[in-house]
C-alpha cells in the first residue's frame, strides 16, 4: 500500500467530490489550495486545508442537495436518480474526509 500524507489524500478527496459533482458546483475546483501541486505543508496547514476541502465537499453536498430537490419538484425522474445516487456519493466522500480528519490518518 502506498502511503501519502493526510493532505494529499484530502486533495485526492476534493478533486473525487468535484469530479463527482460536476456541474453541480463549479467553484469546487483545488487549484488554489495550498500543496495541490503536490508540495509539502507545516501540520498546521495541513489542518487548514482540510477545514477547507471539508467546507467545499459541504458546498457540493448542498447544491446537489438543491438541484435534486428541483428535480423532485419538477418529477424528473431520470435526474431525480441521478443526483440522488451523485449526492449519495459526495456525503460518503464527506464523512469519510470528517472521519480521516478526526483520526488524524497519514495512509
């Protein structure tokens, strides 16, 4: 198993959440966020990092939330699905991300 430092795999959790989102929030991108390219941060930064990605997956998880219940209201079917399994997805990626930042996991 290769390990990674903890911000690096919450890099790899935002870049998962935007991937999944989609158009869903198009300001959930991580090229402004410090050690995106793959640079060392203190432990401090590495904390405010997290806050951050943490706070930009709570975003994605409410506009997704938004637009399936847009969707409910207009009985898309097809879309209510759709976002129903995407946010499904982003609140597991979230709770896996408050967990790791809670245990305090570097793998």
């Amino acid at each position: 198993m290769i390990r990674m430092s903890t911000s690096r795999w919450y890099v790899g959790v935002a870049l998962a959440v935007v991937g999944v989102a989609g158009s869903a929030d198009a300001q959930t991108g991580t090229a402004d966020l410090p050690g995106a390219a793959g640079s060392q941060l203190s432990g401090q930064d590495e904390l405010t990092q997290a806050q951050l990605i943490l706070t930009r997956i709570d975003q994605a998880s409410g506009t997704a939330r938004r637009q399936l219940d847009s969707a409910r209201q207009d009985h898309d079917v097809v879309k209510s699905l759709c976002l129903n399994d995407k946010l499904s997805q982003v609140d597991v990626a979230g709770r896996s991300a408050k967990d790791r930042q809670g245990a305090g996991d570097v793998n």
